[in-house]
C-alpha cells in the first residue's frame, strides 16, 4: 500500500512538472520555427512583389491565323470627300 502512494506521489510532484516543462518548451520551439517559417515567406512575397512601372505578363494568348481580307471588330466602312 506504501508503494502505491509512493508511486502515486512521484507521479504527482516529479513526473507531471517534468513533462509540462518538455511540453513546454517543444510548444515553445514549434511556435518558434513557424514564425521563422512565416517570416522567410513574407520576405520572398516581398522580394517576389512588382515594383511600380514593371509588368508582369502571366499568360500569352496562341496566335491565330488572320485571313487578309478579314479585318476584325467593329470595321465601318467610308470613302474620303473631297472639296
């Protein structure tokens, strides 16, 4: 019965503190490696972000074939007048 108590009491006061205190500072590494991991991509955005003047061309549309008497939109025909 003594040895019961006794374990019981080791559990309390010695192995419970011990694990909150690697917890702890696991909890304390983790959070510390994803600001460190969040802080290198804000930087390559940053580094990544247009500067004012520079364009960006993400897609380039396939050239199609034009037909030479095709003129294309809105064409109004019109003859000059001379005075």
């Amino acid at each position: 019965m003594l040895k019961l108590i006794a374990i019981i009491l080791v559990m309390v006061y010695v192995v419970m503190p011990l694990l909150r205190f690697l917890m702890k500072g696991y909890v304390i590494t983790q959070v510390h490696k994803k600001m460190s991991e969040q802080e290198i991509r804000s930087k390559q955005a940053a580094s990544k972000a247009r500067k004012e003047g520079s364009i960006d061309v993400d897609f380039v549309p396939p050239k199609t074939k034009t037909k030479t008497d095709d003129v294309g939109g809105d064409y109004v025909p019109y003859e000059e007048i001379k005075d």
